[in-house]
C-alpha cells in the first residue's frame, strides 16, 4: 500500500482516492462518523458539525464530510474531545425548536430514559410524525443529551400543502433542502431566508 495514498482512521491505515474527503474513506471502510447535514450528490457544507474528528496536528475538530483526505492524516472519530463536541452540537440543535418527539417539560432530568420508555406508546396526539425515523432523534439517544434550555416557540407557524408540511420549529438550518432543490433537483426553489439564527428554509417570495 503506497504511503502516499493512505491515512490512519482509529488505528487502521486505509488508502484513500484524489477528491476523496475523510467521510467517504470512513464509509467505504465500514468505520460509522455521524452526520446531518450531509447530502450524497450535493456539496459537502460541514454546516451541522456533528461529523467533526480529530485530526493529529490540528488545532481544531474538522468536519470529515467536508475535509478532503490528505497523505498521512492521523484522525480519530471517537476521541473524547470528539464525543463532548457532538454532544454539545446536539444539546444546542435540541434547544433550537421543537425536536423532543414528545412534549415535555425542561426539568425532565433524563431526557433519553424519557424517549425511550415514549416507544411503547403507539398512537399520541403530539408525537411528532418523524418519531423513531429521525437521525437527530438517533443520534441524542445514542450520546444521551437533552436540551440545553427551554426550545424557543417559532415565530413562523407551520404550513401545509397537499405535498408536504412546513414547520419551521423542527428546522436544524442543515441545508439539505435547499440543496437537494438546488443541485440535485435543479429547481432553484429553496434556498434560506429570515436572517441569521432565524433562517430558515425557503426562497423569499416563492410559493411551495
């Protein structure tokens, strides 16, 4: 195996093709990085963060879905400092609208124990209709999170069509709407409006 070609992901050498980033060498070898934002077909953004490693060198976590593989990389998926930093993602992303599947109230201690013992219920008129097919639902069970602080109401109410539901308060701000319109769909319908820790999914002016 050529040096030039390979990186080290937990202890395993793997070879890795030009353009490659190193989510696709951790995928292509079985090796799990959790990710939200990332889209197959569309650009990687890095926007969620939730795929971040640590690189041997690198002052900072870097995103794998965005970060192109390069020779002799050193990376660690599962590192403690990497743990802490998804969790901590996930408690804001959790804290940013409504993501709890089912209400409850922020002094719930164990926000996981809640969700888990919520499976058994079959039908509740607040399940969210996402409940048990949600990678962020997945995810904060599988790091134990919950939220930060009390989730901020939506100032946008949700909105229906005969093709979809819009709600606003379950938007994480990941992109992967705006891009699967855009790059894949090559509609140019989607793309963030309402500036800043507001924005949100959709092209200003356009109905959907």
């Amino acid at each position: 195996m050529s040096k030039e070609n390979t990186i080290i992901i937990n202890g395993q050498e793997l070879s890795f093709e030009p353009g490659e980033t190193i989510l696709d060498v951790a995928t292509r070898n079985g090796i799990y990085i959790p990710t939200l934002c990332y889209l197959r077909r569309a650009t990687p953004t890095g926007a969620c963060r939730i795929c971040v490693v640590e690189v041997e060198g690198s002052k900072d976590l870097v995103p794998a879905c965005s970060t192109p593989a390069s020779a002799g990389m050193k990376i660690k998926t599962d590192s403690p400092r990497v743990i802490e930093e998804r969790r901590t993602i996930l408690e804001q992303l959790l804290s940013s609208g409504t993501h709890n599947c089912l209400v409850q109230d922020l002094d719930q201690k164990e926000w996981t124990d809640f969700q888990l013992k919520s499976m058994e219920i079959k039908e509740h008129e607040q399940i969210c209709p996402a409940y048990g097919e949600c990678r962020l639902q997945d995810l904060a069970i599988r790091y134990r999170v919950k939220p930060r602080v009390r989730p901020k109401e939506s100032k946008y109410p949700p909105e229906e069509n005969p093709f979809f539901i819009r709600d606003f308060s379950r938007c994480i701000r990941c992109g992967r709407c705006a891009q699967a319109c855009n790059e894949i769909q090559v509609n140019d319908a989607i793309s963030f409006s309402y500036k800043e820790a507001d924005s949100s999914g959709a092209r200003e002016d356009y109905p959907l």
